[in-house]
C-alpha cells in the first residue's frame, strides 16, 4: 500500500501533482485558482513539491518576471503511483458489488462529476458573497 509519505511531501500537496501533470507548467495562482484553495496554501503546498523533486520552477514565457510551476519526471512518476494506488482501492471498495452496479455506479458518478464542474465553471460555484 502506497503510504503519501514516501513520495516526500503530505497528500494536499501531492494532488497538486495531477492537474499540473494533466494540464501542464502554470502559475501558483492558476493552481490556487482551479483547485479553489487559497494561494498562500498552494503555495506551502508548492514548496513541498519543489523540496521532494516532483515539481520545479520554471520562467513563465508569457512574462519573465513570473514562475510557473512544472511537475519533473520523478512528479509523474508520482502521479502514475497515486493513479495506481487510487485504482486498487477502488478496485477493493467495489470488489463485491455485481458488475451491473459497478457499471451503474460509474456511470451515476461521472455525472455528477460533470454537474459539479459545469457548475463551477459559472458564478453559482463561487462562495457566496455577504450582503450588506
């Protein structure tokens, strides 16, 4: 069993390592933005990245007075090995359900997961503001 630990940095921070792997070098406010956290706490996160050697800093081409971060070949092995240790448990969790359920389930699941992000992606997903 994978324990997060051997990777060198705590588990918020490792589940930085697949958006980046996924989507590419970005900056550390565009991670903060898509994993709706705040940017002082990717931040920390970032810079256990950085320590353990799954991640590094690049210059952002788009201004060279900014970083962005990069996930290096020891990060994506890193993702490869959560994607692998994901996969087992769920594979544990569902090993006694009939197939037509598991089916069902995923189904079931990647629509809500579509709902979610769809509703995200528009003013409702943001906090609500106070009023005066």
């Amino acid at each position: 069993m994978l324990k997060t630990g051997d990777l060198g940095a705590e588990f918020s921070a490792l589940m930085l390592l697949l958006p980046l792997g996924a989507m590419g070098p970005m900056r550390v406010t565009d991670l903060a933005d898509l994993k709706q956290a705040d940017p002082s706490t990717v931040s920390r996160q970032v810079a256990q990245l950085v320590k353990a050697g799954l991640a590094r800093r690049e210059a952002d081409p788009a201004d060279g007075r900014a970083s962005r971060l990069a996930v290096t070949e020891a990060g994506l092995s890193a993702c490869e090995r959560l994607r692998t240790a994901r996969t087992a448990l769920l594979e544990r969790a569902l090993s006694d359900w009939p197939a037509e359920r598991v089916d069902t389930f995923a189904q079931l699941f990647e629509e809500f997961n579509s709902s979610v992000e769809a509703l995200l992606r528009t003013d409702l997903g943001a906090p609500p503001r106070e009023t005066a």
